[in-house]
C-alpha cells in the first residue's frame, strides 16, 4: 500500500480545495492533440489482476483510490504541463471526441480506445502510488442494488481532508445518491442481448446499442440535463468528473462479459481496418505511446481481468459443457450425459462451437488450417474437407508476445463423430500442406446456442 | 395492410422537433428470413451544444412521451450527448437491434412503422435523420 506523506496530505488538500475550480484555470474546449513522438506500444509483463466493483473495495482499497485521484489532481498543480496530470488526462478524452482530433465515439472504436485509454490512467495511478497492484474499479450499475452514484464519490470532503472522488459538476440527483430511472434499462430492450457486434459496439461509421444507450443515458444522469450540460454530461468535459472511469470501466467489463458470454456470435471485428487501427496516449513515463487494437481486445495481457458475469441481462446464455481431454493422448471426448443429445436429429439446426483453451501457438507466422485426425491431401481446397473445423492465422511481429489464448473451431458433424466415439485429435497445418502437428492445449468446451 | 395518413415512407429526411414522428421502412426482400434486424439511422445531424434523446417504437404510431418503454413494440433509445468541443454538427449513425416480434413482423409485412419519440427538449432545430433503412 503506497504511503501518503505529511508534505503530500498538505499539498493535496490544496490540490482538492482547488478542485472544484480547477477547470476555470483550463479553457472550456482546450481539447488540444498530446504533444510528442510516439513510439509503439510493448506489451507489458504484469500480473493479472481482477478489477472489483465499487460495493466490493475494503475501507483500505477506498482509501487508496482516493489518494490516487489526490495525486493525480496535486499533479496538475505542481506541474500543468506533466501530461499525466489530471487536466492533462482529461483533455486527452476531449481531443478525440471531436475536438481537434478524429472522434471515436459513434463507431466500432469506442469499445479499444476506451480500454486503452483506461489501460494508460491505471498505469499511471500505479506509478503515483507507486503500487502496481492498483486497479480501477467499476461502477456496477448493471445491477439494480447500485444504480446511484457511488457514496464515496459524493461528499466534498473527508472529514478535513478534500475528496479526490468529488466533482462540483453534477446533477442535484447524483449528490443526493438518488436512483437513476428506470427507463435507462427498458426491461424487453437490453443491449447485452445484442445479436452481433454491429448492433453491440457498432461498425467502422456507425454506433452501437451499448454506447448510445446506458453509456450515454448515465453519463446525462450524472452530469445534469440542464444547460450548459457540465463534466458527464458533455463529451469534451466528461473526464473531468472521476466518476466518469469507473463508469467506462463498467462499459469495458461489459464488453468483456459480452465477448465471453458466446465467443461466436460475439466475437469482436476481426477487419484489418479495426485491428491495425492505433491511438496515441501518454504512458505512466510521459512517453507518448501508440496503441492498436489488437493489442487491447484481451485484457490479460494488459494486467486486468473481470470476474464473468453481470446483471445486465435477461437474455439465455449459451450452454458450455466441458469436453473430456487426455493430455497424454491429446484425445478430446464428449461425456456420457451429451453423447445421446449431440448425436440425436434436432428439428432446429443447432450452432455448436468446439472451444479450446490455452492453445499454443505456432511460433512462424502464416496461416494454418486446423483439422480433426490428419490433414487431407495437400492441393486440395483443404478447408473444404469434412474434417477442417477452423484456422489460426498468426503474424508474428515487432511485439510478438506469446500468451495463451482460446481458439474457437466448428463443432462439424465428423468432430461429434469422432469425439462420440474412440476420441478426437485436433492437428494443424500451415495452409496447402500435409505437415500436421497435434494441436497442444488444456482444455476444451462445447457451446451450443 | 392500411396505412395512416400521417405515416410516410421514409425516402426521404425525417425531422424530428418536438412531437413523435412515424415513418415506413421497407423491409428488402432478401431480409425476409434474416434472424438479425438492424435498423440503421445515418446522417443523424442535431446541434451539439446540447443533449438529444428520443424512444423508438416499431408499429405503434400512437406512441408519446408517456408512453412505457417496457413493451413489446418498444425498439430501443439513442442517446447523444452534448459536446462543446464539436467544432460542427458532423453527422452520425446509429445502429439499433430490432427485437424478436419485430423480427418476426419484417417476415410478412412489406415495411414495418416505426415512431420516433423525442424525451425532454431537443437540440434548437430538432434532429435530422437523412435516411433509414433495415439489413
């Protein structure tokens, strides 16, 4: 747990007297782009820990939120120019809403650029405490129970000391810990039971339902409906209210919940003009720092993780069953209790998905086409045998870095042939070719929707 | 099926201002048996100096400001927040998930209403929606 010093206790209270005001010292729309040259970003070695809801931070986890935000905020005293600082951070939000920079809100980009952007300010709160174990939290207004701001982000102060958490800027019913209203959730209406991610998170000129509905409908609550619409309720001074990165921390986790919940259906853009897409951000050195979306679509690798679910929805979620596996033989096999429902003839067309966890990846880049038993003939179209289920396509490059991660194949007739009966081995083999390898992994689940 | 005089299919802009506003949008053929409906709103242009908020109903061309949003024929809200910094009122899209009634009405009829509620006060000027369409 970082220390807060006597010289700082006094510096912040300064910082958090001035708080209020603080945003009369900065122009209204000083939305200008970071000034630097960035370079691309690295992929850090950090622990993977959890992200907790609000309700759920020990007295001693409160304690520490608050004096991040209060060095945050001393920052911007000491040094306004720091680009880590408060006013710094949050004009980092202004400049891409439209500002001087490209707006990414309204598109498929609002979901990368916010985890990245949250990503940078938890680093930099790390570095401030000096504690690299800090994690943002996030406000769960999924569920019912916390559907008013959190209370310790309401009062000015804590007992003498200013409240880092406070902002002066918000509607009478935020103070006052009312609740929002009901219509923010409709209850036949709820974006988590979104079909695909065109109608969750949008498309590359297009927004989507997570975004312009509870995402935009809260940040209006909390910031007031009434002219001139300060901090949360207006886009280029949302950031300004510390409010706002425990609610879009709330949005990335239901991002998270939304990929996990049917890893086919809800899987994310997979359009080189998505992925390849970049962002700059000051990192917790001053270094400006180029990200692209790949590099934030898994969080882990990123140091954060959200414990699976949320109250968001009413929706069914797909069923997953875990799939026998033998590590030694590398056979997967459906267990007796599905045996009888996979194999029977169903009215409805089912979609079934073959998950497999912790796969390890070819290390060369190119494409591989994944089989069930030995790869076909070379030459052939060899995705359109009966026993293709998938492919990896890996590009191995500058910041290549070799984490885990889960492949989603077609769970094809021969895989539940095979898998029902003496087992099934999964191989790959780069494209065109007949040099199979046995794919490793640790473990493999059926979905069906 | 009859359609009301005050229901318009949308070819061309719809204004909205202050009061509900119904259009047609004609369902394509070829989404006859589609299992996802989107209901694409593009060139959505308000002023920014201020919040806009508005329901969407689909076939319920008597809904109002009052009316609940917790019924079948309720298609969902958009949002869009005030922004100062905006330097212009560039447009913008939005993307809304028909739900599963809806879904099934885009299989026999050859457009399917839909209302546009305005909630609260709109930007000076209203909201402009350039065109609609399903897919």
């Amino acid at each position: 747990m970082a220390k807060f010093t006597r010289r700082e206790f006094g510096r912040t209270i300064l910082a958090g007297a001035a708080a209020s005001t603080l945003g009369n010292l900065f122009a209204q729309d000083d939305c200008s782009p970071p000034d630097g040259t960035p370079v691309d970003f690295v992929i850090p070695n950090l622990p993977n820990i959890q992200r907790k809801a609000i309700a759920e931070l020990t007295p001693n986890e409160i304690a520490r939120l608050r004096l991040a935000y209060a060095r945050l905020r001393a920052l911007t005293v000491s040094d306004p120019d720091d680009p880590r600082g408060w006013m710094q951070q949050a004009n980092i939000h202004c400049w891409q809403c439209g500002g001087s920079g490209t707006d990414i809100h309204g598109s498929w980009t609002f979901f990368p650029w916010h985890r990245g952007y949250l990503y940078f300010h938890e680093r930099i709160l790390c570095k401030l405490l000096n504690d690299n174990t800090f994690r943002l939290p996030y406000w769960s207004w999924d569920d019912k129970n916390y559907r008013n701001l959190p209370a310790i982000y309401r009062p000015a102060t804590v007992g003498t000391t200013a409240n880092s958490l406070y902002d002066g800027n918000r509607s009478s019913g935020a103070v006052a810990g009312a609740p929002m209203p009901s219509s923010i959730f409709p209850a036949l209406r709820n974006p988590m039971n979104a079909g695909n991610f065109a109608s969750f998170g949008g498309s590359a000129d297009s927004g989507g339902a997570l975004e312009f509905g509870p995402h935009g409908a809260i940040h209006m609550w909390t910031g007031g409906a009434d002219d001139p619409y300060p901090d949360m309720g207006n886009l280029s001074l949302a950031a300004r209210d510390p409010i706002f990165y425990a609610h879009h921390c709330n949005i990335d986790r239901l991002w998270a919940e939304w990929n996990r919940r049917n890893p086919v259906a809800h899987a994310n853009p997979t359009d080189a003009e998505f992925l390849t897409r970049s962002f700059p951000f000051f990192d917790e050195n001053k270094q400006l720092v180029n990200i692209r979306i790949q590099d934030v679509i898994d969080p882990v690798p990123l140091g954060f993780s959200y414990r699976p679910g949320a109250k968001l929805s009413k929706g069914s979620l797909p069923k997953w069953t875990e799939l026998k596996y033998d590590s030694a033989t590398q056979l997967i096999a459906l267990p007796d209790n599905i045996r009888a429902a996979v194999a029977a003839p169903s009215v409805i067309a089912r979609q079934r998905s073959l998950v497999v966890k912790n796969v390890k990846l070819p290390t060369a880049s190119g494409l591989y086409n994944v089989f069930v038993g030995d790869p076909p003939t070379a030459g052939a179209d060899q995705s359109r045998a009966s026993n293709y289920v998938g492919y990896i396509g890996i590009v191995v490059g500058q910041h290549h870095h070799d984490h885990n991660c889960s492949l989603v194949l077609d769970a094809t007739n021969e895989f539940l042939q095979r898998a029902g009966g003496s087992g099934a081995l999964l191989t790959f083999a780069p494209t065109g070719t007949t040099n199979g390898s046995k794919l490793d992994f640790s473990s493999a689940y059926l979905t069906e929707e | 099926m009859a359609w009301p005089i005050a229901c318009f299919f949308a070819l061309a802009a719809v204004v909205m201002v202050d009061k509900p506003v119904t259009v047609a949008v004609p369902v394509p053929e070829k989404m006859r048996e589609s299992k996802i409906v989107l209901l694409q709103l593009q060139g959505v242009v308000m002023r920014r100096n201020a919040p806009a908020v508005w329901n969407v109903f689909w076939e319920m061309p008597s809904a109002d400001a009052q009316t609940s949003v917790d019924i079948a024929h309720f298609a969902g809200y958009v949002t869009s927040l005030a922004n100062s910094a905006a330097r212009s009122a560039q447009p913008a899209n939005f993307t809304l998930e028909l739900p599963p009634a809806a879904v099934r009405a885009t299989r026999r009829q050859r457009a399917i209403r839909f209302t546009f509620v305005p909630v609260g006060k709109l930007p000076e000027g209203g909201v402009t929606i350039t065109s609609l369409h399903l897919e």
